[in-house]
C-alpha cells in the first residue's frame, strides 16, 4: 500500500502520517511542492507498509514507551543514526526506505538550528535595543530634545553636572509635575528644580560634642584628595569659634614634609599635635588628649587596593573606634575615579564624605548622587585654598551651585 501525503510543513504530515497509519510507515520520497495551488499544501510525503513485519514492542529497556516512532522489517529493528542537518536538502528525495523516525530527526536538527538562529537574532535585537536606550537616555539627547523647552535650562545644567541620566530623567520628572503648564516659566522652574535637590542632597547630622571624651573624627582617603588640608581647616575653624579644646593626632608618618607641615601649622594656631606610628601608642595617645572636645585623625593616603594599607587602616581603626569617619575625595576627578575611590574606601568603616577642590570643578552633580549611590551623606565642602574655605554641606547651597 502507497500512499501520499499533502500538508503546510513536514512536521504536519509526519503527524498525519502517524496518526492515520502508525509508526510502521516507510517513507519512499518527501519533497516541497514548487508552485503549489493550495497554501495548505506545500509539501509532500508518500510512504508505504509493504516490506513490513510483524513490529516488537517499542519499550526501551526500563519497559516505558518511548513515545518514538519506530520502523520494522524482516530483519527486525532498523537502527536509526542521527543525520547532520545541514547535509540534507529540501529539493526532492528519492531514497528507497527512509525511516519516519530519520525525518522526524531531520526536521529536528532543522528546527534547532532554527531556534538558535532565532535566539541569536533576539540577543541581538536585545543588545541593539539597549544601546539605543543608552543613547536616548545620554544627558544632552534627553534634556533637549525630549522635554518640553521650558525645562531646557535646568536639563542642559543637569547634564554640564555630569549627572548620571537616569538620576537626571528622575530630578526632571519631579520637577515637572510641580511646575503646572500655566507656571512654566524659567525661572519658577529652576526655583522648582532647587527643590528637588535639595530635597534628595543627602546631608549628615552635625557633630555633637560630649563631655567625659572627645568627639574622634578620622578622615581617610586618596593620596591628595586633601585631608591634611580639610584638617587644619576645621581645627583652624573650631578655634576661631571658640572651641579651642581641639587636638589634631597624625598617623601619616610616611610622605615626605607631611608630619613637619602639620607640626608647623599646630604651632602657628597654638593646637595640640600628636603623632602615632603603631596601633599600640593608641591608649596612651588618646589618654593624654582625654580632656579635649574634639580629636580629628589624619591618616596616610595611598594608591587604590593597595592591600597593605587596607590592613594598617583597619588596625588603626580598630584600635582608635573614632566616632565619624569621613571619606575625603576632590570633586574635580572624574565620576568614575570617584566610583572607584569610594568603592575601595567603603570597606574602612566610612560613614561621612567630604568633597574637597569643590572651586575648581567643573561638574557639581557628585555633590548628590554618590552621598545617594553609597549611602553615606555629606559632611563638609572644601571650597578654596584659603584657611576658612569650608563649610557645612547645606542643600540649599549645593542646589544653588548646581543649577545657577
């Protein structure tokens, strides 16, 4: 018995195939129609039951049903071998005897293939689309040419701040549904805009001083980042305010003129200087200075995982348990060299940042979303090289110099 089989695809007729005369069919030849007249009718399978036997069970060796489609002959089982895909064609075949089982793994292999190309074109779509949402979320494309132009000031000075875009997608947004359509001129928006960042400016408590012990203040972090700086500052500061109970303790015992050039300034604002070399001269530092209010803790800088300083600055922290520590870094370095100082600093306990060089940068924005990304607020703002310029962070400062 010859019969022939018409469907849409292969798969569709081995079905048929399958259910109208059973795993026992042998096909003769399988082709695509050409010019077909029916759009259901696209290819072609003829098959045959001559030539067959009597067919074993179709259980494998745990006694369960396959679900495989089988042939037989007089010889018994056929063995079926797993054919390369891409060595078959789709033109006409005219091999006597082909198992259902072989087209079934030919189609298969064709179907896989298909698969992965498909996957393949969706990660590719997938990064393409990504990349065109990176490119559409960049600063200068969204501020201008994606918001109504009333907001193109306070956009473009988003995007001069070096705001990461997505941060600055959020600050417009906000400031958008607070300015109605009848109020949108620029200048009630850049008021609005000075809202909201002065609403997400993350800003520490001021310190309180104690009696029986000092308030221990520790500042850490990159070589010329400025702590040394930032120290004399507030000492210098706390003295003209009349808190003159400040003492000043130094573990930076390594850069050259370090130790001679703080010395030189405790001594010029008559300010009590200590030098500790090991975490054991803690106590005994630490006790003589028992009666200050406050101790700020100048530490050594060093270059970025540097593995060994990592382990003195523990050791030292561990053994002084200063109350504040403060991350100082220069607003004038790069967002990402920021990433990566905070990133390597935060493991040290830090609890408080401090912008220093804040005069010299050209971009404000880290004022708000790195206190944001790590989670510690802003302490103090090193604006200048004179000996009163630095301040208590304020939003309403920042926000000022963020959108001008």
């Amino acid at each position: 018995m010859i019969r022939t089989f018409r469907a849409k695809t292969f798969t569709e007729a081995f079905h048929r195939i399958k259910a109208e005369i059973g795993p026992d069919a042998v096909i003769l030849k399988q082709q695509e129609i050409k010019h077909p007249t029916n759009p259901n009718e696209k290819v072609e399978v003829t098959v045959t039951l001559d030539d067959i036997s009597e067919a074993p069970p179709s259980a494998g060796k745990s006694g369960k049903d396959t679900g495989k489609l089988a042939t037989y002959n007089s010889k018994g089982v056929k063995p079926i071998e797993w054919q390369n895909a891409k060595q078959q064609k789709t033109s006409e075949k005219k091999t006597a005897s082909i198992p259902l089982d072989k087209s079934y793994d030919y189609m298969e292999s064709i179907l896989t293939e298909f698969k992965d190309s498909i996957l393949v074109e969706v990660k590719k779509l997938r990064e393409d689309f990504f990349a065109a949402r990176s490119e559409f979320l960049e600063g200068v494309r969204v501020t201008r040419d994606r918001i109504p132009k009333e907001f193109a000031h306070v956009a473009t000075e988003l995007s001069k701040n070096g705001f990461p875009a997505q941060i600055a997608q959020d600050l417009l947004a906000e400031t958008m549904l607070l300015c109605p359509a009848n109020s949108r001129d620029e200048t009630y928006v850049k008021e609005q805009m000075r809202k909201v960042l002065s609403n997400r400016i993350s800003i520490a408590p001021r310190p309180r001083l104690r009696k029986g012990r000092p308030l221990v203040q520790m500042f850490i972090g990159p070589a010329g980042a400025g702590k040394s700086g930032v120290i004399s500052k507030l000492a210098g500061k706390a003295t003209m305010t009349g808190n003159p109970n400040v003492a000043i303790v130094t573990t930076d015992c390594y850069r050259m003129g370090a130790l001679e050039q703080m010395e030189a300034f405790a001594a010029a604002a008559d300010i009590d200087l200590e030098r500790i070399s090991s975490p054991e001269e803690v106590p005994e530092v630490f006790e003589r200075l028992r009666d200050k209010s406050t101790v700020l803790v100048d530490t050594a800088g060093r270059s970025l995982k540097n593995e060994e300083h990592e382990a003195e600055l523990t050791v030292f922290y561990e053994a002084i348990r200063p109350d504040e520590v403060h991350l100082v870094l220069p607003l004038n370095m790069r967002n990402r060299d920021l990433e990566n100082a905070a990133e390597a600093y935060m493991a040290l306990k830090a609890n408080r940042v401090v912008f220093t060089k804040q005069d010299e940068a050209s971009e404000q924005g880290a004022l708000l979303w790195l206190p944001i990304k790590y989670g510690i607020p802003l302490s103090y703002i090193g604006n200048g090289q004179g000996p009163d310029n630095i301040i208590n962070a304020e939003k309403e400062i920042i926000a000022d110099w963020i959108i001008k």
